[in-house]
C-alpha cells in the first residue's frame, strides 16, 4: 500500500483522515507542529512534531520515507483571528505549503489532496454554491486557501504536479468509536459551544443573529459529518492513484440547518437544558452556504452516509462526553 505524508494529522479532519487512511491499510507519516493539533490524536501511523516552516527537516522525511502522495490538512483555521494576524496565516497556510510543495518536487512526489474550503467563495451569488461559483473570499484566512488553489494550479501546468482540492463546507461530528472528535482551543465553533452548554448546563449559548432572511432569522449551514469528508478524502487519493487529473470538489451535506436547528437537535439528542441568548450578529458571516456536492458524488461515487442533523450532533456529543 502507498505511504500517504499527513500534514496537520493531530487536527480534527487530519486526525479522522488519519483513522482512516490506517483502517484501509495505507501507510502514514504524520505532521503536526501541535500548535493547534492534539498529540491524543496521533494514534495511527509515524508521527514527527514538524512545523512545515523547517524545510530542512521536511526534506529529511520526505527523503527517509519513500512517500506516495500527500494529504495537506496543516493550517490555522480561526476567521476571526485571520483578520487581525494576517501576517500569521499567510506565512502559514501560504509560506509554508510553499515550503511543502518545493519539497515534494525536490523528492519527485507528484500527489497532493489539499484541504481548501467554502470560505473561499466569500458571499453566495446562489444556492447551493457549485464549484463554478466565483471565489470572492472575505477574510484573509480564505484568501489564503484561494491562493494554495492557485499556486497548485500553476505547479500543476509548470511542474506537472497533480492535486486534488477538496472545499468542506462545515465539519461536524465525531468519529463513532468516541477516540477523537473536533476539540479547538479557543473553541468558535456552533456544534461543540452548544454540545459544551449541555455538559455545563449552565451558561448560555449565543446566537448570532435572528434577523436573517431565513426560515427562522438564524444562520444556515451545511454541516457535513467528519468521517463522511474521510471518506472523500480516501475516494480522492484512490482517483489520483488510479491516473485522475488535477480538479475540485465540494465537500457538503447539500441541506442547510439553521442556528436554532442545531440547538433543537442537540436538545434532543442530549435530553438536557441548553439556555440561549441573542446577539447581533457575527461580522462575516453569509445568511446561508449551502454546497452543491454532486460532482464529488458523481466522479468519486462518494456518498456520505451521516446526512441527518441529530446523527452529527450525536456523535459529536458521545465525543464531547468522553472529553469531559
Ligand atoms: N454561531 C452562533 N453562535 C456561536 C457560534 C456560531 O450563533 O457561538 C453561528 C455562526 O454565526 C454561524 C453558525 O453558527 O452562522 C456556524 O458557525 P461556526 O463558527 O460553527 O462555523 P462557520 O460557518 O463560521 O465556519
């Protein structure tokens, strides 16, 4: 079986990606500068505590391992933070692939799955967004992604490297068997702040905004369950592998559930009071992102099997439980 080089392989898809390249029999040598990541995480494969900054010692690895292809999770990931340090997520998420993508070329490695995402569409023209849309992002974390996109675009036709870019719309939930799940510190995301409210029962979950044109004035989302995107993830590396081209796809549910959906669900699924409180809203944040995934359907014959909200949020709440 290929040896797969995992970048950020101790983050939450990383990590998922990770269990399941190992569950297929896949070989993996994986990467994490654990600024974010979790070495709890790294329960499968070869890990080094690298940051990709240190092209020296990535040259190291990619020379001691005879590495197939590579899966590049590794990059900071918070919006907010993005537009106060911008320097910070371009020297990372841009410097840093750079570093990366010169050192597959060095060591004749032509394979890479890149994790992008639907940030990089900036505000819908419609729904749900095709992979055609215009790429408008509205912050600097995703115009850091759109600009990997492209730099793979022009070492695909320079350099004849072939790549993959998968654009996830919102990961959520947790892998069944409870070993990992999504644990961000600080933690920004709707599903684990409110899953963490129910733990607690005590505080109050904020809701950005109730006043947006939708069913119920509250954000919509497409949340797509972690171990489905690890599933397409694998569907990928098999089509790269099997002499695909360079293309793209959506990673998304393709439904859209509202801010209150979440809550109602996750109320459900943990029988517990979760007290909420409404805030304006949250600067940057679109009414509704809704992926259109039928290409990823089509191509990679992928079918994510975790559609329904309440079997996310049960997941992510068996995890959240472990946790505690
Ligand atoms: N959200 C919220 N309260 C929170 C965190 C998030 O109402 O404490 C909303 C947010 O405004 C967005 C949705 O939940 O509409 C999903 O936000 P999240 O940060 O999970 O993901 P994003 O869509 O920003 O990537």
């Amino acid at each position: 079986m290929p040896n797969i080089l995992v970048t950020g392989g101790a983050g939450y898809i990383g990590s998922h990606v990770n269990k399941a390249l190992h569950s297929k029999g896949y070989k993996t040598i994986v990467l994490d500068n654990l600024v974010y990541g979790h070495s709890e995480f790294v329960k499968w494969g070869n890990f080094f505590l690298v940051d990709l900054q240190n092209k020296d010692s990535l040259k190291l690895i990619f020379k001691k391992h005879q590495i197939d292809a590579v899966m590049h999770f590794a990059a900071y990931a918070y919006v907010g933070e993005s537009v106060h340090h911008p320097s910070k997520y371009y020297n990372n998420n841009v410097a840093n692939t750079l570093n990366l993508l010169d050192t597959m070329l060095e060591c004749d490695v032509k394979k890479i799955i890149f994790s992008s995402t639907c940030a990089t569409y900036g505000l819908p023209q419609e729904l749900p967004i095709p992979e055609t849309h215009q790429q408008s992002p509205i912050n600097p974390y995703g115009r850091s992604k759109l600009m990997i996109e492209n730099i793979l675009a022009d070492y695909q036709i320079a350099y004849n490297l072939n790549y993959v870019v998968l654009r996830y719309f919102n990961a959520a939930g947790a892998d069944p068997d409870g070993i990992i799940g999504e644990w961000h510190e600080p933690e920004t995301h709707l599903i684990p702040l409110v899953l963490q409210a129910a733990l607690r029962e005590q505080g109050e979950v904020k809701i950005f905004g109730t006043d947006y044109n939708t069913k119920d004035g509250t954000c919509i989302r497409d949340y797509i369950h972690v171990t489905d995107l690890a599933d397409a993830h694998i569907l990928a590396l098999e089509y790269l592998c099997n002499g695909g081209t360079e293309t793209i796809f959506n990673l998304g549910n393709g439904d859209g559930f509202s801010v209150k959906d979440v809550i109602e669900s996750a109320r459900t699924i943990t029988q517990r009071e979760i007290a909420v409180k409404e805030f304006q809203r949250r600067e940057g944040d679109p009414p509704i992102l809704i992926g259109d995934a039928k290409k990823a359907k089509k191509i990679l014959g992928w079918s994510p099997s975790n559609t329904c909200l309440d079997s996310i949020i049960d997941t992510a709440w068996g995890w959240h439980q472990r946790l505690a």
